[in-house]
C-alpha cells in the first residue's frame, strides 16, 4: 500500500471536521454542552490542534497553504460557535421568560422596616407646623414648675374650685408638675417684651386614672399677645387652625366657658368630621352625640389679671391664648376609642400608624 | 347641675321653647347642657284606676285577681303579686296593654299568670321610672283624680326633661333653677321675676328670738347667719308632686321638712339646714372655729378629727355640724319633730372648700358654698323655707327672723355691699371685634340684674361710660373685661366675625421641639417605633436599672409604682415589652423621647444654663432618647434570629449619627466598670470624639427576672442635650476618579484578639493607598480551629492621582498580611 501523502490526510481530516462541526455544534443543547464541544475542537488537546501536529509531516511548500486553510476553517467553526451560542443564550432566555411567574404573594422584602410614629406625635408635629406657618414660634418650659406659674400667676384664686378642674400632682419640696402649658404663658411673658406669637407643645399631668382620663397626657398652647388684639383676631386663627387640620370648609363655633386665665373665655367646636355629607350639613353620629358638633378646645382672651402678673399693661396689649388637648385630636382623626390605648405602647397598635 | 324642665316653665311661664332647643340656646350662652335624660315617660301611658274588688288567684298562692274601674266605668281584671293591694276604693296605677315601661324595658302584654289572663299590670314606682322603691305598687292618695286620668296628668311632676347642666365653678348663681330662669330669661329677652315666696303664713306669737340665742364668734368665716322657726310641725311623708321633683333631681325624699331644705336649695342654689329646735342644746346656737383634735360624728356616720380652721355649728352642749359641709346626727330633724329652726348663712367659700378638702368630702352644700352663694337672698330663702314648711307640714311660722351679721343682731339684715364696675364703650368693640351698640349692650346687663347709670365722664346726652352696680348673686362680675363677657356670652359669640390676624412672628425659645422631632425621624428612619411613656416610676425599678435615685418625689402619687419621677427614660419601654410579651407579642423595637427629671448636680446642662435663679429650685429637665429591642431581627423568609448585643450596638450607633450628623464611636467596658443593669458581657458606652452621649447592651439577666420580662431585652438610652444645636450640615469630599483594586484576605485568629483591633491593624498597614476596609465575614467552626475565629476583610486600594499597578497593590497588601501576622500571630487563610 503505498504510503499516504501526509497532505492529504490533512486535507481529508480537515474536510471531514468541517462537514462534521456544525451539526456537532447544533446537537449540543446547553451552553456549556456546546462550550465543550468547541474545546473538543478548538482546544488545546481538540481536533484541531491534532490535524495541526500532523504539519510538520507535510512538504514544507505546502505548509502554507494548508496553514492558511486550517485558519479560515478556524474562523468558520468559531463563527458557527458564535451563532449556535446566541441560539442557545436566546432560547434559554425565552424558557426563562416564559417560566412560571414569580410568587408576588410571597411578603415583599422591604428595603429598611420603618418604624412607626405615635399617633399622638404625628398630631403634635402637624399642629406645629400649621402655628409656625401662621408666624408662631415653639417657647419651651419645665414640665415641673413652681405653683406660681402654673397657677397663682394665671389668676387661679387660692382654695378655689377652679383648681379642681385640674388636680394636680405636687412634688415633696412644694413644686407641682404642671396641669396645663399654660405655664409657658406666664414665662413667656415674664421675659420676653410683646409683641409674640409662640406656641408650647408639651406633656402636662392631672392625677385622674380613670376609663377617659390619663394621669399624663399632651397639649399645645397657642398665644398671641399684641396691640388690639380681639375676640374676631381669635375666630380667625382658629377658623384658619380648622381648615388646616380638618379641612377646607370645617366650621368653627365658640361657646362661652370659663378658665380663669381667659376672659372672654370659650370652648371651640368644629362640625363634625364623622357625619359630614356631601353637602356640607351634618347627618349625625355617636361620636358627635348627634349634635353634629365635637369639642376640640378651649380659648379666650387673655385675662387682665394674667397681664398684670406678668408686669404688661392690659390697656396697651392684649391677647388671646388657645389649648388643646393632643389626644383628643389623635383619638378623633384616627378612630382610636379610648385614651388608655394611647399609653399601653402596645406594638400591634403602634404598628398601625 | 340637674334642671328640671316643668320647673323653668313654672319660673318662666314665657319659655315656650321645647327642650333641645332650649338645651342648644343655653349651652351657646356657656351653661353646657351635658345631657337630656326624660323622667317618668311610663306615666304618659299608665292610668290612674280604682280598685273594685280583690279575690285570691285559684291556684298561685301570693298572687292576687284584682279588678279595677280603669275610667268610665270599664272594668278589668289584673293579675297582681304585691303584697300592699289596697282594699275596694284604692287608687292605684294601672299599665294598660301596650304600655311601655322604660325603666323596665318592657312592654305590657296579654299573658297567662297561673292560667289566668292578665292584660295589664298594677305598678310600682319602680316600674313607672318614678323611683327604685320595689316595696309595692304605688298607692295614690284618695281624690287624686278620676279613673281613667294618665298618671302623668294627675301628677304633673311624674312626667318631666332633667337637664344635665355643666356649670362652671365662676357661676355659683346657675346652681338653683332661679339662677338658671334669669339665664334663660335674660337669653330669650323675657322679663325675669323672682318667684313669690308663697303664701306668707300667719305667725305666732312667739318671737323666733325668744326660742333660740345665736353668737357668731367668727365673722370672717360666717358674715351672715339667718334663721327662722316653724312650730307644731307634723314631720311626715311628702305629697308625691314633691317627692316625684326631688327625684327627677337625683335627690331621695327624706320628709316633707327635710325635703324643703332640699327644693329650696335647688330652687334658690343655697344650702340650708333644719335643726330640731327642741334638741338643739340650750337653745343656743354658737358659730365658732374648732378646737384642735375636737370630734363630730356628721350624717355620713364617719367620726372626724377637727383642726382649728374647720368652722363649727355649735349647740349648748358641742359642736351639731361641719359648717357648709355636712351637719351631724345630734339635732336632725325626727319623726316626732315639732319645732323647726332654719338656718340660712353665708359662709366664706375658701374657708369651706378647705374643710371639705381636709375631710375628703364634697356635698351638694359644700359645693355651692365653695363657689359662694347669694349673700342679698338670706331673708328671701328663709321665707320660701318657712311658707314650703307650713304648705307641706302645717304649723306656723315663729315671729321674726334673726340675722347675725359679725356683731349686728336684727330681724332684718343689712344689706350686702353691691360691686361697681365702670364699663367703656369704646372697650366693647376693642375687646371683641365686633361693634356692639351700648344701648344694646347696657340692655343685656339689665336682663343679668345688673343696674346701669351714667358715668362722670359723659357728654349729655350722649354718653359712652356707665358704672354698673353687679347684682350680689353674680361674684364672677369684678371688672369691665367680666362685664364685656357678659354682653357676648348673651348676644352670642356667632356675631364675632372671623379676622386673621397679622401676626408678627416670634423666634423658637429653646430647641427641645425641633430635638424631638429629628430624633423621632431618626429612630423611625431605622425601625424603631415611638412609645409614649409615664414620667412617673418607682424607686425601686429606678434602682433595678442603675440610674441616679430620684430628684424628684411625689407628694401625692397614684401609688407607689409611680411615686418619683425618671432618672432614665427606659422604665416606660421595659413596661410596654412586658406587656407586649403578656399579649404574646415577643417582638418590640421602639424608642422613647422626653426629659428625665435630675438633681442640679446630677445634670450636666439642661435647663440648668438658662434657668433663672428662681429656676434652679427646679430640677433638671434632661431630654433623652432611649430604645429597646426584644424579639427576633426583622428578616425575609429566614430562620428568624433573636437580637443580640450587635443589633444594639447598631442602633445605638445609627441613632447618635443620625441625630448628631456626627461619627460616633464605641467604648467597650470591662466588667468593673460596665453599668449595673447591663450585661457585663455586652455592656458599652457610646461617644462622640470623647464625650459620653449614652450607653447600651442587653440587660442584665437578673434585671430581666426583676422586672419580670420574660427573656432577652436589649436597651440603649443616648442623652439629646449635646445634639439641642441643628445637626452640622455635611460638607463635600472629593469622589475618586480612578478606579480602584480590591483584595479580600482572611485570617485565623484567637479569640481573644478584637475584630476592631484587626481591623484597626489591616487599615493602618493598609496606609496609604488604603481607601476603605471593611469586615465582611466572621466564621468559626469547620476547619478553623477551636478558640479561633476567621476574619474576612475587603480592602479597596485606591489612588486620587493614577490608576494603581498590580505590583503596587500587591506590595501594600503584602505589607498588610506582614503586619496583621506580626501583631496577632494571624494565620493567613486562602
């Protein structure tokens, strides 16, 4: 037999391999199937590379050219590669799109889990922000405070029933802590020269501990004392007051009541935001008593006796001041039906805010 | 105050308003009406009938057939088991068929009683609304009215709307069904009169002077005493028009003698007394203080120790009644009572209010006396209490009353002195916004009782001042602002228009308000949720938790586990974690903001920097935040995993960050020095630079048991006084432009080596070219081996200028895995 010419046995390894890749290639069915069908033919120790050692065998004239084969063949199976890789890549895509959606009713993973504000915080921040909108500066003060202030300045008679309305806790060295922010009236006043507007958000203690009443809880006292200032300057912060916390078009009503550091004094009413219609009356409800009123808060004209407490001449300013309690407006802006709620810090409750 | 609607109308025969309106109007003039509640409405449908004939029931014993004339002559028979079924000819009320019975919730049926047919029921007063008396079936007196008559048209006072006035403590005079017809007359524009006194009885001739001797020792505390006498009194039941009002009224009928001092109290609003004349001890009547541990056994039973400033009601032989408060057992009116000695005084409202105080009591005199009662109606009340006594007990009345007023005795008092007030014209609309017309104004003051005349400063004709004489039963009415009140209160506050203000603005004195609210966006910014909590603890729980002992103590505390105030802020949240984990809550992550209450020398600034000299008797008042953190680390579709002494450490640190916009750092502690209620293993305090701002770790064990939390608590607490200044604006650093090579490199070391120490070593080493270094996993067990651990670190090499080359990243790092083995003898891990 004669012997066989080493260039033609490349030649028909060559052409053997060329007509035999691509279906190699089409059969593989994943990427790394194909990737290992490339490197069985392109890799180190792959088909290729075999015909390859077998060049040296070759006439040297021919090397050439036969080199020049063996790269085009090259370029052809890495470009059969590329295209069966981008088949592939594309029909793994489309499995993977067309897959089973993903179970979005499994819990969304939350980026950080906020915490939650008291809902009683959430109402001290709002009614803050709607005074200093109007020009009213926050005045801090000591939630122990001297008998003076919280009462004797404030024109509170001595042994009078009127301290009843606000039993208060005293401290053993004769100090009490204050019932109401109205202390911070009678600060203000004793350093600061009108006019001022400020207002004085705080906690306050009475000793009640009953279903409606908490030993501790909040209020905001808002003042203004200026020139001429009068009972309609009152109606309009609060009508203004309303709109912003309730909404445009809540109404306003003022029945006269007594505080002894107020004179007109009065509690404040808004239409109730519970059974309010469409055209503005009101239906009717348990929570208004069916009066289609709720009572926020209490206000007045500044007395004169308070003025002259605080050394300023009630013939040259005048004033009003207004306070509310915070709970009530939370327990009526959120449905919360009983103060001691407010208090239990209970996490199923806090979470709901 | 409760106010009975038929009562008005007697007073102000005008008022023809029904009650909800009438409710509405006086609540808009300031005497909130708090409620409406309807008195005996059963009567409107229960018949007055006779009793014709009464046999047994054929087959239940105690059960009666009665048959009644229920008008008309119509005839029924009723079922009836009360033991007080009056013979033929009674007068009892009977409930017809569909009758409803309110205070029963019931409505009249046909039923069988025993196999008997019932259509109807005979009832008792309890059944009819009227009162809780179940004893029997009411029984009417003979000639009440005809059958047939509802019982509500034989007794108007049966049927009646009780108001439930809220009265303020400045209006004494709204505290008797007179003071409140002024108030609606004067609302409605009716002409007001005060109510005849009755018909003035024939006197005896016995003087009331010669019966009884009365000394007022103490004027100040007694400026009028009044009396008066009824002889040959028949002491007996009330007709049931008196009894059915008091008990609209929530008051129980007594007698017809007690119960005039009862209807004259409401009706005038001023607390009366009747003694027994006869028992009333020498015939004397003192008014004096008390000596010191002096005893009086009142109504109530209750045996009182006395102090000097308690005033008395004193017989010949001891003191008879606490004055204004409450009288005593010695000298009430009897059964067998036949002289009668009223007593009508004015005592001063302090003095009162303290004695009630003292001896915890609160009446329906001493509330009256502490708001002051109407010194100008003495003689007026005494007479309507002696004609009342006469209609209802017969007798007549003694000659003459006696006034004590301080050392003047006479049949007539001296009138009380009248307040004038000068009122402005021009102050009314300066006052109110709203201009109201004088005359209209003047107009409303004269419907109050006030009197009107024309000031000195008057143009003629024309005048623009008047001083106003205040009427005696109006103390409220001191100044002109009083009277200007007056003139809104009636005219109504809905004629104010609404005018906002220019407000010319203040400045914020002191930070705490906008502290809070940055506090409160960081902590929920990072999880936490806001708790409100007490400002009252115990001393105890204080001491648990290692805070300073309290500065501040209560002298009157709900109970001891509120008897001080905090000297930390975490008693509250401990609280709402065991109450959270009673509810089988076990996870809680929540913050507290508010002042801890110190001691000057406790505090480190607070208030104390600003507080004035008077200030500094006051304690300080430092704001904190503290947070808690029990349960299991939120996490998704994980194994969940408790909190440790790492999340606390966390959260202590992001809270301060972001509070301060400051780096904070951490100082471990050794066990000497860790905070007691922390445990000693986890224990750290947190700074910034090298100022202590808080501290933090899981709570000791033993506290845990001691306050009975049921597990695991971690707590930290960061003092907010350092941060009162905005946090410090973030300033700009210059982002790198080239890029950067990172090398991860691990290493095996011993236990007792810090993580942080490491860190601290990779870093430095890691100089310059170092950016960041950053420990990204801890891992023990497997193959490393035991008392070791494996601390993985990214470092990032990084230079501003030039991309780095690999040789120059590979020396650093080189130089980083020298150092780190030289100091901790580190193995290298691949």
């Amino acid at each position: 037999m004669a012997e066989t010419n080493p260039t033609d046995t490349i030649e028909t390894a060559l052409a053997n391999l060329r007509d035999s890749f691509l279906p190699r290639f089409r059969a593989a069915d994943t990427e790394q199937a194909l990737r290992d069908e490339n490197a069985k033919i392109l890799g180190k120790k792959g088909e290729l590379t075999a015909i390859l050692k077998q060049l040296g065998r070759a006439p040297a004239e021919s090397r050439k050219a036969i080199g020049e084969k063996v790269n085009a063949f090259k370029q052809e199976v890495e470009a059969g590669f590329g295209s069966c890789l981008k088949n592939l890549q594309r029909l793994e895509r489309e499995a993977e799109l067309s897959a089973p959606p993903f179970d979005l009713t499994l819990p969304g993973r939350a980026p950080v889990l906020a915490g939650h504000k008291h809902p009683v915080a959430m109402v001290r921040e709002d009614v803050v922000a709607i005074f200093r909108q109007l020009g009213f500066a926050v005045f801090d003060g000591p939630e122990i405070e001297h008998e003076e202030n919280n009462f004797t300045r404030l024109g509170f008679p001595p042994d009078h029933p009127a301290t009843d309305m606000q039993d208060s806790f005293w401290t053993t060295s004769g100090k009490l802590l204050r019932t109401h922010t109205s202390n911070i009236q009678i600060r203000a006043m004793t350093t600061i020269e009108p006019p001022m507007a400020f207002i004085a958000p705080g906690t306050v203690y009475r000793r009640d501990d009953d279903a409606t009443h908490s030993p501790q809880f909040h209020q905001i006292e808002a003042f203004l004392v200026d020139r001429n200032v009068t009972l309609a300057h009152l109606k309009g912060v609060l009508a203004e007051f309303a709109e912003r916390l309730y909404g445009p078009g809540t109404p306003v009503r003022l029945r006269p009541s007594y505080f002894p550091f107020v004179e007109p004094g009065a509690e404040v009413d808004i239409g109730c935001v519970f059974c309010k219609q469409a055209n503005q009356t009101r239906a009717g409800c348990n929570i208004c008593k069916h009066t289609g009123w709720i009572e926020i808060l209490g206000c007045g004209l500044i007395h004169p006796v308070v003025f002259e407490n605080c050394g300023i001449d009630p013939e040259q300013w005048s004033g009003f001041a207004l306070g509310m309690g915070l709970e009530r407006i939370a327990m009526l802006r959120y449905g919360i039906p009983n103060i001691k709620l407010l208090f239990e810090n209970d996490p199923r409750m806090l979470a709901q805010f | 105050m409760k106010v009975s609607y038929n009562w008005l109308r007697e007073l102000v025969p005008l008022l023809t308003a029904c009650p909800s309106d009438l409710a509405d109007r006086l609540s808009n003039a300031g005497l909130e009406v708090e409620g409406i509640t309807e008195y005996g409405v059963a009567t409107e449908a229960c018949l007055v009938a006779r009793v014709v004939s009464v046999r047994s029931h054929p087959t239940k014993s105690g059960l009666r057939l009665v048959t009644v004339d229920r008008g008309a002559g119509v005839l029924q028979e009723v079922v009836c088991g009360a033991p007080n079924v009056p013979a033929a000819g009674g007068l009892v009320v009977l409930a017809p068929l569909g009758a409803h019975l309110a205070a029963k919730n019931m409505t009249i049926a046909r039923r069988a009683i025993g196999g008997v047919e019932s259509e109807g029921m005979l009832c008792s007063e309890d059944e009819l609304g009227l009162s809780l008396d179940h004893s029997g079936i009411l029984i009417l007196p003979q000639a009440l009215a005809e059958p047939g008559t509802t019982l509500a048209a034989a007794i108007p006072n049966a049927r009646d709307t009780i108001f439930e006035i809220g009265v303020t403590p400045n209006r004494p005079d709204c505290l008797g069904h007179v003071g409140v017809a002024r108030e609606v007359c004067a609302i409605y524009g009716f002409p007001f009169a005060l109510p005849s006194p009755g018909q003035k009885p024939a006197a005896t001739d016995h003087q009331t002077k010669s019966l009884v001797a009365i000394a007022v020792q103490d004027a100040e505390r007694c400026p009028h005493y009044g009396a008066a006498g009824v002889v040959d009194v028949a002491i007996g039941p009330s007709p049931l028009g008196v009894r059915y009002r008091l008990q609209a009224l929530g008051v129980r009928s007594i007698s017809n003698v007690v119960d005039v001092t009862n209807l004259v109290m409401l009706e005038y609003g001023h607390p009366m007394h009747a003694f027994d004349l006869d028992r009333v001890g020498g015939a004397r009547i003192v008014i004096r203080r008390a000596t010191s541990s002096e005893k009086l056994v009142t109504l109530d039973g209750i045996a009182r120790t006395l102090v000097k400033d308690d005033l008395l009601i004193c017989d010949g032989s001891g003191p008879v009644a606490l004055a204004g408060v409450m009288g005593g057992a010695s000298s009430e009116i009897q059964n067998t009572t036949n002289r009668v000695l009223f007593e009508v005084a004015c005592f001063d409202p302090r003095g009162v209010r303290r004695t009630a105080r003292r001896h915890g009591m609160h009446t329906e005199s001493s509330h009256r006396f502490e708001r002051g009662v109407d010194p100008g109606d003495v003689v007026r009340v005494l007479d309507r209490a002696v004609a009342l006594t006469v209609e209802l007990a017969g007798g007549s009345a003694t000659a003459g009353q006696i006034h004590v007023q301080g050392t003047r005795v006479d049949a007539e008092p001296a009138p009380p002195p009248r307040r004038i007030v000068p009122l402005r014209a021009q102050r009314i609309g300066a006052t109110l916004g709203v201009d109201v017309p004088f005359v209209e104004a003047i107009g409303i003051l004269e419907r109050l009782g006030c009197e009107a005349k024309a000031g000195t400063s008057g143009s003629e004709g024309l005048t623009d001042e008047v001083e106003v004489l205040v009427p005696t039963h109006r103390p409220d009415l001191v100044r002109e602002v009083d009277l200007i009140e007056e003139i809104i209160r009636i005219r109504g506050m809905s004629s104010v228009p609404a005018v906002l203000p220019a407000v010319r603005a203040s400045r914020d004195v002191g930070g705490r308000e906008e502290l809070a609210r940055r506090a409160r966006a960081a902590a929920t910014s990072i999880g936490l949720s806001e708790a409100i909590t007490f400002g009252f603890t115990s001393e105890s729980v204080l001491s648990a938790l290692s805070a300073p002992p309290p500065a501040v103590r209560l002298a009157n505390p709900l109970g001891e586990q509120y008897a001080v105030m905090r000297t930390t802020v975490l008693p509250g949240l401990l609280e709402a974690v065991k109450n959270a984990r009673r509810h089988g809550e076990r996870n809680v992550r929540q913050f507290t903001i508010g002042p801890v209450f110190l001691s000057r020398q406790d505090s480190r600034d607070g208030l104390a920097s600003e507080a004035s000299e008077k200030d500094s008797e006051l304690p300080c008042e430092s704001m904190r935040i503290g947070f808690v953190l029990a349960g299991e680390r939120p996490g998704w579709l994980e194994k969940p995993k408790s909190f440790d002494a790492w999340d606390a450490k966390g959260y202590a640190m992001a809270l301060v960050e972001r509070i301060s916009g400051q780096a904070a750092r951490v100082e471990p502690l050794d066990r000497a020095h860790a905070p007691a209620h922390l445990h000693p293993r986890g224990a750290a305090f947190l700074c910034i630079g090298t100022e202590r701002v808080g501290s933090f770790g899981p709570l000791h064990p033993d506290v845990v048991d001691s306050l009975e939390l049921d597990g695991e608590v971690l707590v930290g607490e960061i003092d907010l006084e350092p941060f009162t200044k905005a946090a410090q604006a973030p300033q700009y650093v210059n982002i790198a432009r080239f890029p950067a090579s990172v090398r991860d490199v691990a290493f095996v070391v011993k236990d007792d080596v810090l993580a942080g120490e490491v860190e601290r070593v990779v870093r430095n080493a890691a100089l310059p070219l170092g950016e960041t270094v950053h420990l990204f996993d801890r891992f023990v067990g497997g193959s490393v081996p035991e008392g070791s651990s494996n601390l993985a670190f990214h470092v990032v090499y990084r230079a501003v200028d030039r991309t780095l080359t690999d040789a120059e990243v590979d020396a650093a790092h080189a130089n980083v895995v020298k150092e780190v083995a030289a100091r901790f003898g580190a193995m290298l891990r691949g």
